[in-house]
C-alpha cells in the first residue's frame, strides 16, 4: 500500500474511519473493537483488564468523537495524526495523538493517546 507515499487527503481518507471506529469503541467499552486495527505487538500488550482500567480514568467524560483535524505528520516509519476530540460531558475539546503504520499490507494503529 506505501502509505507513507501517499497524499495527505489519500492518507485521511484511509486513517480517518480507522480512528473513528476506535473511538466508538472506546465509547462502547468494546475492546475487541478498539485493538482490531492495533500492531500486533501492542495488540499483545493492551489486555482487557488494561482498557476496562484506562476507561475507569476517564468515564466522566462520556462519549469521544473526532472534532477537528489538528495536524497529520509523516515520519520516515509512521505518520502522526493530531485531531481534536470533543466530549460528550465537557464542552472542552481534547486532543487525540494517532501514530499510524503499515503492517502486513494493512494500515494499523501504532498507538493511540487522548488528552483531556
């Protein structure tokens, strides 16, 4: 596929519906949903147990969605998108860091961060 290769509106276009059906996910507590488009190796490392204890932190804030495109950054192994996320029960936008990359053929999620 050579993401990294591509435009950046090719590269929204293929990350941005990623990105989202994780953050519904997130919002669902449904964890088999949010690892699907993780590498393998963080696919290993984020148990349910992690995720269901990650959501407790921040369960007052309701439901995520993607608000606004911040920035999108290639770096010479992944790419780096920045959205604002709004919140469900704050009227504060937040901020989502996606690090994406290719493996096996297939765009995956490196890792994801939400900051409140």
């Amino acid at each position: 596929m050579e993401l990294l290769n591509k435009s950046d509106s090719e590269i929204l276009d293929i990350v941005t519906p990623i990105a989202k059906i994780m953050i519904e996910a997130w919002s669902n507590d449904d964890y088999d949903n949010f690892i699907k488009y993780f590498i393998e190796q963080n696919r290993k490392s984020l148990d349910l147990e992690s995720f269901q204890t990650q959501r407790s932190w921040i369960s007052e804030l309701g439901d995520y969605s993607l608000n606004k495109l911040v920035t999108l950054h290639k770096n010479p192994s992944n790419i780096v998108i920045v959205w604002k996320i709004a919140f469900a029960n704050r009227s504060e936008l937040g901020i989502g860091v996606y690090r994406f990359k290719e493996e096996n053929n297939q765009v995956k999620t490196q890792s994801c961060i939400y900051f409140q």
